[in-house]
C-alpha cells in the first residue's frame, strides 16, 4: 500500500518535469564546456539560462534536441530524459526528437522561400497533414500562435526573408510550433532584434508557455526575469544555480550569482 | 599658453586644402584606376584583335561560290547498254563524268559568246566534287539520261576564292592550280548569271571532304561528334561530380582519407588535359576495348577531365549556402538528406550551373586528349543517331580545326576560321544558356 504510494508520488513528480538532465558533460574535442550539469525542466514554463558569454548555456540548450550532434567534435555524455525516455539513447532518432522539441535560433533564419513555404515545411516532411485545406488550417495557427498572422495574411507568397527581422524571427517561431512540438528551445532569440521587436517576441514567449515548455538562453537578466518562472545561472560551463526566477533575482544563494545579477561578472 | 587653433604639425587647419598625405593617398588612388583600365583595355584589344582575325578570315567559309550549268547526259556514254541496268551504269566511275562537265561549259561559252584565248581546261573551274553529284544524281534518276539538265555545282577552292579576295590574276599566274583564262572565264560567266556567290550550309551540314576539294569540306561530322561527346559528358560528370561534391561537404567526416580525397581532385584539375588522352586510350581502348575514334570513348575522357573541374565550383558553391538555413532545416527535423536536397542544393545550384557549364565549354574546345584516343581521322560517314552512334568514329570541332590548319590548300586556313567561328558560337550559346539558367534559379529574394 505505502510502496504503491510511493511510486504514484513519483509518477507525479516525473510527469512534472519535461526534461530531466543528469550528469550532463559536453566536450569539444579537449576543451570541457559543459561540467556536471543536473537540470529539470518543466512543462507548460519559461525556463531561462542565463550567464556570461560563453559558459555554455547554447551548448547546453542544444544537447536537448542533440543538434549537437552535427558538430563532429562534440561528445556529449550523462544522462538526459525527455518523458523518461532517454533522448541519447541507440534507439533515438534525431530527425524525430528534434520534431518534439523544436529550436529557435540567434539569427532569424527563413529559408527562402515564401511564408508560407517556410511555415509549411515541418508539417510536409513530418506529414502531419492530409490534404492542402488542413495544411492551410496548420499554416493559419501556426501563424497565429506566432503572433504574425495579422502582418503576413495577405501575402503568404511573399518571401519569408523579405520581412523585418522582427517579424522573421517571428516566422522562425510560427515554423518552429508548426511541427507541434512539446518543448521549445530558444537561444537568444531576441538578441538580433529592435527593442520594440524584443517585446513583441517577448509577449509571445508568455503566451506560448501555455501550451509548450519552452527554454529560452539570453545573456539580459530584465529579459529573464520578464519571461521566466525558472532560471538556471551557468558559469565557466557549471551550472551554479537553478530556481524560481523570483528567488534567483531577489535572493540568489550563490556568491556567483550574485555578483552576476548585480553585474560583477560576465 | 598652448594655441589651440593650431593643430598638429603637417595638419592644416582647413579642410578647403588638402594635406600632402591626402595628397599622396589620391594620386595612389588614381594610379590605381588608372592601372585598371590599363589592365581591361588591354584585355579588350586583345579579344577585338582575336575576334576581327578570326572573323576576317572565317566569314569567307560561310559562303560558297556555285557555278549553275545545264550538263547534257547522253545515253552512249553514261549507259552504253541502253538497259538502264543500275549495276552497270556503275561502273561509269566520276571520271566518265568529267568530260560532260567539260562540255557543258564548252556548250555554255558556244551559248554566251564567250571566247577567251589560251583557255586551258576550262572544266577545272567546277569542284571535283561536282562529277559525283551528277553521277549520284544519274544513278538516282535514270530516266534523266538522254536528256540534260541544269545543276548547280560547287566552283573549285581557287574560283571561289577568286570572290572572296583570295585569288587574284597575279597569283593566278604564279599558281599551276589555277590560270588569269580561268578566272577571265569565272567573271565572264558570272556576267551571264551562272556564276553566284551565297550562304554555305554546306559547310555546317557537310562531313568533312579530301586535301583537295576545300569546297565541299563541311563541319557536319565534327558537330555531331562534339554533341554526342557533351551529351556523354553532361551525363556522366553532372551527375557523378554533383554527388561527389555533396557527399564530399555534407556527410563525409573530417579525416586524413578525405584530406586526401581533396588534395587529390585539386590536383587532377590541374593535370594536363594530354595525360586524359593516354590514360583513355589505355583504360577505354586497350584495356575496355571500345572502338577508336568514338564519341563514347572521347565523351569518357572529357568527362575524366572535367570532373573534378565540376566538382570544385560546385564543393565552394555548396560551402557558400548559409549554415543558418541547414541549422533552420534540421531544427524543424528535416533528415540531413532532406536538408540537402529541399535547401542546400537549391541554394547551390546557380554556382554548380556556371562550374558545370564552365567545365562543359572547357571540355568543348578540348582536343589533346581526342588526338590519343584516334578522333583525328578522316571520317566522311555521319555517326548514326545514339545510343549506336557514340560507338560509331566521328571527329570534333577542335580536332577538324586542327586538322584543317595542317592542310596546304589556303582554302582549308578559310575553312578552319570559319570552324573556330562556329565552336565559338557553340561556346557563346552555352554560357547564354548558363546565364539563363542561373537567372530562374536565382531567385535568391
Ligand atoms: N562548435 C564549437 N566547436 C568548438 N567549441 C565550441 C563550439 N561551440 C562552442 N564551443 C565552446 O564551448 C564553450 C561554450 O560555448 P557556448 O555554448 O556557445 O556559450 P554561450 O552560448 O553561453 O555563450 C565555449 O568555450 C566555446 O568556445
Ligand atoms: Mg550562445
């Protein structure tokens, strides 16, 4: 009775947490970039990494859809699980992960060809729809869940590159949503932006944790604390502390956040 | 107290005059351009010399003087039998034909007045080549024999160059092929209006024709051999050089066997375009045993050569694709694949294209190679259509324009202008078509 209790607990607990890291290392080639690093994830929040440039935060960010794996130097080693199930393991194909957790990255990066096209093309290789209405209906939400379905409805075959940056990066969003994924990996999606483009971007981060767990990286703390409920502070590839985003900003434990946060480092 | 006002020493206070270094750095600057233009106007004098050389010397070749006379055919001679049996009206060779042409000039001169003194055969005004059109046309026509009829027949190499400036009445004196009668003749039936002076298809559609009858020699062999040779090319080096090139900067990893891969095609780019030829005539001939002389053979030894000349612009041209937009790709969870062929190569193309065509026009105006494998004979038979046609002998245009300028006739320097015309046409029709290709490719945005 108590045993089954118990395990019921950890269920709940599990079910919490999206992403659960353990012992996470990441090398380049000799160099160590990524030390030891236990993280959980939750669902439906923002979680931000945040520290100085160069700890490791993107490194890390990307072992979570094993983009890492593209670059042949990099070994990545520990343990990291996506709804219990282990993301490294043999079994795992990428192609597929990386439909599950979707990426957004520094530059917006279009492809070029229309809006459209850009939006539609997660949901043509995955064949996530069945006829071109239903494409259509996916493009159109995509969009919306975007917030760039107002500027671009009347011009869906315009080329995507021919947009603002703001409103690229933006399209990169709606096409990163588009293959339905369940976490959304952003690094520093903000940091090409005009500050009236970063608040629009920013608004749809807040309301895209509704319905996805998002990770977002960026070297500005006002940004981490606008969005986020979690942050976790990386320094020289550690991960020195993780909590709520209140917490971290009023009442950090470590020496070395603080001094970050009041901007003696980094 | 310090005075402001002045500056530094050397720094004038106004910016109206400009200081000796500003000075120096303009006039560097101008020397500069000045250099340029030098370096362009250069380069454009050359190419108007070669374009003016070329065209003065070749335009004649896309001409041909014919001479039109009504040859009588009599019965006696063309069929002594009078059965009109094929076979035997064969054996009447083009020398039994010779004297009906002499004739008929004779007949045309009788006809227009024309006496000209110390003419000496007369009949060497008219082509050799004519004696056997009248026979094939005989042969074709029996019921012509008996009667006459009017053909046009091609001047020999020196009448036609008699219109085309070539041959004058002094040189005439001073050569045994032709004689100042002859020419008298020439203009006295160009005044009757049988003599007339037009466009050549013959020369694009002709195959090529012995040391002395210039005037019928054509390009037709040498076209089509070249077009079997590129089709060959195009499709094995687009291909082959494409995968290599993709397999070379997508999915191979990073090691001293592809190091060496890379070295290795730089390398062959570099190798004289001879050392094809022996390694083709070695590799498809001797040892594969395909025919000498055939499109095949000469198409696998241009596609050697070419291949890592495609295969270079098209590695950098797929460098050049952004890794933003392969990151963009895999991020949504594209295979690498998929990346590669929905975005990288898309991107890539227009530079794979101009690298391609670049390769083709190089492989085009290539003839060292051809020279080893046999595609300098003479051939006289159009190749049939392909696939069998690649295995039958044809030449090239660069081997007929080579082969052409080691003939003694004057008229053959004519014809192989004329040729090098035509491959530069070839040459300027491809890079069009490059240029065409990129433009709908590019759509960049
Ligand atoms: N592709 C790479 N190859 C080799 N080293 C890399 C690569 N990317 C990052 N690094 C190294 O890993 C460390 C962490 O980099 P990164 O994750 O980009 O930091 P951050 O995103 O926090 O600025 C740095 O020391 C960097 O030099
Ligand atoms: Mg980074």
């Amino acid at each position: 009775m108590n045993e089954m209790r118990l395990t019921e607990r950890e269920d709940v607990t599990m079910a919490e947490s999206k992403i659960s890291a353990r012992g996470v290392q990441v090398y380049y080639g000799d160099n160590h970039a990524i030390k030891d690093v236990d993280v959980d994830i939750q669902d439906k929040t923002v979680t931000a990494f945040i520290g100085p440039s160069g700890c490791g935060k993107s490194t890390f960010l990307r072992c979570l859809n094993r983009m890492n794996d593209t670059i042949d130097i990099c070994r990545v080693e520990g343990d990291i699980r996506l709804d219990n199930e282990d993301i490294y393991d043999k079994r795992v194909d990428p192609v597929q992960l990386r439909a599950k957790v979707g990426m957004v990255f520094q530059k917006p990066n279009p492809f070029p060809k229309s809006i459209y096209d850009n939006v539609a093309y997660g949901p043509r290789i995955h064949g996530l729809a069945r006829s071109k209405a239903e494409l259509d209906e996916i493009v159109e939400k995509s969009l919306r869940r975007g917030a760039i379905w107002d500027e671009v409805k009347d011009r869906l075959h315009a080329p995507g590159t021919g947009l603002s940056g703001g409103q690229q990066q933006r399209l990169c969003i709606a096409r990163a949503v588009a293959t339905e994924p369940e976490v959304l990996l952003m690094d520093e999606p903000c940091s090409a932006l005009d500050p009236i483009a970063t608040s629009q971007v920013e608004e749809l981060i807040s309301e895209l944790k509704e319905n996805f767990s998002v990770v977002i990286v960026t070297h500005s703390m006002q940004q981490a604390a606008r969005v986020s409920q979690k942050t976790a502070f990386f320094h020289l590839g550690v991960l020195v502390e993780y909590g709520e985003t209140a917490q971290i900003f009023t009442n950090p434990r470590d020496p070395r956040t603080e001094s970050y946060i009041t901007g003696r480092i980094g | 107290m310090t005075d402001i006002t002045h500056a530094s020493p050397g720094r004038p206070n106004s910016i109206l005059a400009p200081d000796d270094r500003t000075r120096r750095r303009n006039a560097a600057e101008a020397r500069f351009r000045l250099y340029g233009i030098l370096a362009i106007g250069v380069a454009i004098l050359a190419l108007i010399f070669l374009l003016t050389s070329v065209v003065r010397n070749g335009a004649g070749a896309f001409t041909q003087t014919y001479i039109s006379l009504e040859v009588a055919l009599p019965a006696d001679k063309l069929d002594k039998n009078g059965n009109r049996d094929p076979a035997e009206m064969a054996k009447v060779s083009t020398f039994g034909y010779k004297p009906l042409i002499k004739a008929a000039i004779q007949d045309a001169m009788a006809a227009q007045g024309i006496a000209i003194d110390g003419l000496k055969k007369p009949e060497s005004l008219v082509s050799e080549d004519a004696a056997a059109q009248i026979r094939n046309y005989v042969l074709a026509h029996p019921e012509v024999i008996g009667g006459s009829r009017t053909f046009d027949m091609l001047a020999s190499g020196r009448i036609d160059g008699f219109y085309k400036g070539r041959v004058t009445m002094q040189s005439a004196e001073r050569d045994s092929n032709v004689s100042p009668e002859q020419l008298r003749l020439a203009d006295a039936l160009k005044e009757a209006g049988l003599v007339e002076t037009r466009f050549n298809w013959n020369f694009i559609l002709w195959p090529d024709a012995s040391e002395n009858r210039p005037e019928a020699a054509g390009l037709g062999v040498a076209i089509i051999g070249s077009l079997y040779m590129m089709f060959v090319v195009l499709a094995l080096a687009l291909p082959i050089g494409v995968a290599a090139s993709i397999y070379l900067e997508e999915f191979a990893p990073r090691n001293w066997f592809t190091d060496l891969i890379e070295v290795n095609i730089s390398n062959l780019a570099a190798v004289p375009s001879i050392v094809y030829g022996i390694l083709g005539l070695a590799l498809f001939i001797n040892f594969g045993g395909l025919p000498q002389s055939a499109p095949i053979v000469g198409g696998l030894v241009l596609s050697l050569m070419t291949l890592p000349r495609i295969i270079i612009p098209a590695r950098a041209a797929i460098q050049a694709v952004p890794p933003s937009i392969r990151e963009a790709a895999l991020g949504v969870g594209a295979s690498k694949m998929q990346t590669v062929f929905h975005h990288v190569l898309p991107l890539a193309a227009p530079g794979i294209l101009t690298g391609l065509i670049i390769g083709l026009a190089q492989a085009l105006g290539e003839t060292a190679p051809l020279l080893l494998i046999g595609m300098v004979a003479f051939v006289r038979d159009f190749p049939a259509a392909p696939p069998e046609g690649l295995f039958d002998p044809a030449t090239a245009l660069p081997v007929q324009i080579y082969n052409w300028t080691q003939r003694s006739d004057p008229a053959f320097v004519e014809r192989a202008s004329g040729a090098i015309i035509v491959l530069l046409v070839f040459l300027i029709v491809m890079n069009a078509v490059a240029i065409v290709l990129r433009r709908r490719f590019e759509r960049r945005w």
